[in-house]
C-alpha cells in the first residue's frame, strides 16, 4: 500500500476540477498517513467527515459543468456519485463497529476515484475541451 501519487493522466483537462480532484487525493492520502501513524482511529472518523463534506461539494461544482454542457451522460455521473457519498457513509458505520479496517477503506476510496476520474469524468471532459477548441477557432 502506498501514497497517491498523481499523475498527468489523471488530469482530465478541465483546470477547475483538475484542482479539485487533486485536493481529494491530498485528503485520501491524509488517511493514509493516519493509518502509517498507528493512531488511525482516533483520527480516522474526522478525516471520512471531511472527506464526505468535500466529495459533496465537489460533486455539485461537477454536475453544474455538466448540465451547463447539456451532457448526456449526467444521470449516470449522478448515480455514480450517489454510490460513492452513500459508501463513504457505510465505510464509516463500518469502521467505527470494527467490521471494516482503515486500510481496506483507502484502499477503496484510492481505485474507485481513480477510476471514476480516468474514465467517467473523462468523457465529459472531452465535450468540453472539443468545445474549448472550436470557439478558439472562431476568436
Ligand atoms: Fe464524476
């Protein structure tokens, strides 16, 4: 198990959600550190907190780009982000009754962003930078 490290292809071109992605990974790997430093559960439950809080805020700036692009796919996004905030949830209720450990939770939260990002958020990504480069053509 190890650090998110970020690459170039995790950027999806689109600087603002870029930023926010990045900050995301920052937090998952904040969890990480807590869980190297041993004393993973006393801080375990204010890190998902934050986490829970950001993703939600960061799902909003994400679907409003999305319904300003009329983007076909945004129900699917939207489930998509439903599932994640609801698991989150769960990860926690499972961490604090023991059942779940804080090492099985990053590994979680790391592949499905990852995920998530590199290939949904991608797709929306490429309207926007298609469009980006068309009105350039008109400048
Ligand atoms: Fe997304």
């Amino acid at each position: 198990m190890a650090y998110i490290v970020w690459k170039d292809s995790f950027n999806i071109g689109v600087k603002e959600m870029d930023e926010q992605h990045r900050l995301f990974v920052g937090y998952v790997n904040e969890l990480y550190d807590a869980i190297q430093s041993g004393n993973a559960e006393a801080i375990v439950t204010p890190i998902l907190d934050k986490l829970t809080d950001y993703i939600q805020l960061h799902f909003a700036a994400e679907e409003n780009i999305m319904k300003s692009i009329n983007y076909p796919m945004l129900e699917t996004q939207k489930a998509q982000h439903v599932y994640f905030v609801s698991e989150l949830t769960f990860l926690k209720s499972s961490f604090l009754d023991k059942s779940q450990t804080a090492h099985n939770m990053f590994l979680f939260l790391k592949d499905w962003f990852i995920h998530h990002i590199t290939t949904e958020d991608l797709k929306y990504a490429q309207i926007i930078n298609k469009i980006d480069t068309e009105s350039a053509e008109f400048d």
